[in-house]
C-alpha cells in the first residue's frame, strides 16, 4: 500500500505539471500564430503590444520545487520495506 502511495506521488506531480506547461506552450503558440504577444504576467494574448518573454521556470518556480519534493517523497515511499 505506501509503495503505491510513493508511486502516486511520484508521477502525479510531474504529469500534473507537463500539463500545465504544455497546455501553456500550446497558448502562446496559437498567440503568436495570430500575429500577438503572450503577456506571461497575466497570460493572455495581446495584439496590442509586445511583451516580453519570462520562462516557465521564473514564473513557477515555488510550484515546482513542490513538484519535486513531493516525487521526492514518493520515492522515499516506494522505496520503504515493511519491517515487521
């Protein structure tokens, strides 16, 4: 049952984080194939003035360093053995 559990939290928070980041990338191709700007501050497309880039990593940082903590106590479960 923890191994499961370590599994989960393992892949759970890295596929929940590729589909934030693709389903951002795929916004800001379908903005730039309309001619605009990604305003990555308020994520929107803007026709209107050009903005500048900020990568995935500056705006979410916090949210992945829990990503990474939680796959890394998923790993931490998964490798536990009963001691009984």
């Amino acid at each position: 049952m923890i191994r499961k559990l370590g599994i989960a939290l393992i892949f759970l928070p890295i596929i929940a984080m590729s589909v934030d980041y693709i389903s951002e990338f795929s916004a800001v191709d379908r903005c730039l194939d309309q001619g605009g700007s990604f305003d990555y501050v308020k994520g929107i497309c803007d026709t209107l003035k050009n903005h500048q880039y900020i990568s995935y990593i500056e705006r979410h940082l916090s949210i992945i360093l829990c990503g990474v903590a939680i796959s890394l106590l998923g790993v931490f479960f998964w490798r536990c053995k009963k001691k009984y």
